[in-house]
C-alpha cells in the first residue's frame, strides 16, 4: 500500500494518553494511507508494550524500542530512518498536539510546501497547555532566535508539532547536531536552504495525563542550540566595540578638558565621538557583510539609538538608586547593560537589519 504519511511519536510514559489519540489519529486520517512509528524510550510504564497491543488492534503501527532516554530529537531521527511515507510529521504523544490540524497540514504540503508548522504563537493559535512562565519563555526564546539567527524566521521554531517532506529530512539529517534535545525544528530550520514554510495556528492543549518531561538537559541542548547557530560571533564584535567606544569617549573627555574645555561641552563632544566611532567599527566590522542601506540613513538611524539607549540607561538608574536600591555604582551597571541591550537589539534589527 502506498504511504503518503508516517507520523512519528517520540514516547515517554505516555501509556495512558495514548489509545485516545491512536483512536483520534485512525478518525481523521480515514482512507489515506499512513503509518504511525511510535519511538518509546523504555518508558517504565508500560508505554512500548501498550503500543504494540494496539498495533495489533488497529495495524499501521511501528513501535520501535529505545533502551533510554533519549529525547524528541534523536526520536525523530530514529523514526524517519524507518520510515517511508512522502511527508513525515512528528508530533507529541501526550494530546498537546490535536491531530485533527493532520489534514491541513497535509493539504499545505500537497500545495507545494516544504515544511507546515502548527504555531503556537500567531494571532489565532490558542494556548490552553502552559503556565504563564513556560510561555513567557518561549517567546522570549522564539523572539532572541529570531534575532540573533537571521535564517529562522518563523514565529514558532520551538514547536513539536510540524509535517515536512521527506527530501528535506533526507538532505539535513546528516548534518544534524544537536540530537539529545527537544528542538529537532531549530536543527532543521538552521540546517535547510529556500524552504517554503507555512506556519499554521492551532489551540495548544492541556497535556491529558502525566506530566511534561523537560528537564535541564533539554534547556542546556537548546542553549547550545542558538549559540551555535546564533551571530555570536557578531554580539561579541559588537560588545567589543562598545567597550572601545567607552575607552575612546573617556580618553576625548580627558583630552579636552586638558585643553581647559568646560565639562558639558567636553562631554557632549567625546559622547558624540564615541557614537561616531561605535557607528563606523559597527558598519565596517561588526555588520561588513550587511551592505543594505544608505549610509546617512543608518548614522541617522544609530544616533537616534544611541539617545533612546542613553535615555533608558539614565531612567533606568535613577528609578533603581532611588526607588529600589540605593548604591550608585550597581544602579548604574543595571542602567549600562540595559542600554546596552537596547542597543544590541536595535543595531542587530533596524540600524543594520538584514
Ligand atoms: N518524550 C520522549 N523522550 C524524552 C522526553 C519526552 O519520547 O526523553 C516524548 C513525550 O512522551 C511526549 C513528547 O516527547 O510525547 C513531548 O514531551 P513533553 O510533553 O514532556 O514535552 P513538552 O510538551 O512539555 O515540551
Ligand atoms: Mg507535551
């Protein structure tokens, strides 16, 4: 029988949510021709054997056995090697992800697309299965990896649940790095040229039974993750041209006062040098390779920055010293990195956006 599909269901303790989206899974695929390749890592509850027993109940069902855990990743990985569908989706097997959004995914791949996303974070995606704080952080996450690796644009690269085409799979699984993690869409994603991506909202589920198996391992994996594939190259030439700007901007003060210039015309003539300065390091260094732009259209751009970052440092420090803890020198380190911050996020996505 042809398959179009195999669906792939990384396992860890997930016994008991799992006849429900079997079940679910067998509804909305009726009469197209998929598999189900359940990849379990040994789950001490039984997981493994359960999925065999519905295999022989409902057919289609591959149960491959991991002696550990090994996270979604290498899950993925070991399902598509045993698989032979045309699209391969993964998703989780804890009924987070509906498997009544399969259709649509299938449909925008049959529509030409490389890769379908269900996100949870566009206008219409609904979020019914995570604490406040694991939300904040993944957009926080989503939002920095967009950020700072240009090549992902798409607004949900954490998601677990995506279909991709087989090619796609077949060109980067080889060159896959991170495989004890989570974040199997970031390897892609980093990995694959000129995909067409669709990203598609669904309603985020509240997990049925047990609880969610991220760890610290899986944090640590992901942290690797976007330094590795991130511009951190780029954030660390641009630190540096901060801390030289700070260096030229105190040798002016100095020099000029020495010159027996009055302190706020000394000032404001080394900041401006020193804004000047950090502007042509960061065009002809830091962002050499970003040449879009006007010239004049980017000085202008930097200074206004560099007033609103200068702003921010002020208040920042004033509303710390005053408010929260009176000591002048840390006040003002919080105001500095803030700033900076400001600055970084500015220089990297309007002043020299790629
Ligand atoms: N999972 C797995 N191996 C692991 C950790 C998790 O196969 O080492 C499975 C888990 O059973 C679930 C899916 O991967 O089907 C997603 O995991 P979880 O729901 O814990 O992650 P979260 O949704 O909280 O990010
Ligand atoms: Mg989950």
């Amino acid at each position: 029988m042809y398959i179009m599909l195999t669906i792939i269901l990384p396992t860890y303790n997930e016994r008991d949510n799992l006849e429900e989206l079997i079940r679910r899974i067998f509804r909305t695929l009726k009469g197209k021709g998929f598999e189900i390749i359940i990849v379990d890592d040994n789950s001490p509850d039984g997981t493994a054997e359960f999925a065999e027993e519905l295999g022989k109940k409902y057919g289609k069902i591959i149960v491959v056995k991991r002696n550990k855990k090994l996270g979604i990743s290498s899950a993925f990985l070991t399902g598509f090697l045993k698989s032979r569908g045309k699209y391969i989706i993964l998703m989780d097997a804890d009924l987070q992800h509906p498997p009544e959004k399969i259709p649509e995914i299938i449909d925008y791949l049959d529509k030409g697309y490389d890769l379908v996303i269900a996100s949870r974070f566009l206008k219409k995606s609904r979020i019914y299965g995570l604490t406040f704080y694991r939300k904040l952080t993944s957009i926080l996450i989503s939002y920095f990896i967009r950020i700072f690796i240009p090549k992902i644009k798409v607004r949900d690269p954490l998601s677990g649940f995506f279909g991709v085409k087989r090619e796609v799979i077949e060109h980067v699984h080889k060159r896959i790095k991170f495989k004890r993690g989570f974040k199997i869409l970031i390897e892609i994603l980093a990995n694959s040229n000129n995909l067409k991506i669709k990203e598609i909202p669904f309603d985020f589920q509240k997990r049925k039974y047990g609880k969610s198996k991220v760890n610290n391992i899986v944090v640590i994996e992901l942290i690797k993750q976007i330094i590795y594939y991130s511009e951190i190259s780029r954030i660390i030439k641009f630190s540096l041209v901060g801390f030289i700007g700070t260096l030229v901007n105190l040798f002016f003060l100095l020099l000029l006062r020495s010159y027996g210039l009055e302190h706020f015309i000394a000032s404001a003539i080394a900041i401006e040098i020193s804004i000047m300065n950090n502007f042509l390091l960061n065009n002809y260094w830091t962002f050499s390779d970003r040449v879009n732009g006007k010239f004049l259209d980017k000085l202008i751009k930097y200074h206004i920055l560099s007033s609103l970052s200068s702003i921010i440092q002020y208040v920042t420090s004033n509303i710390i010293f005053y408010f929260i803890y009176s000591n002048s020198i840390i006040a003002q380190i919080i105001g500095i990195l803030l700033g900076y911050l400001i600055n970084l996020l500015g220089s990297f996505k309007i002043v020299w956006k790629k």
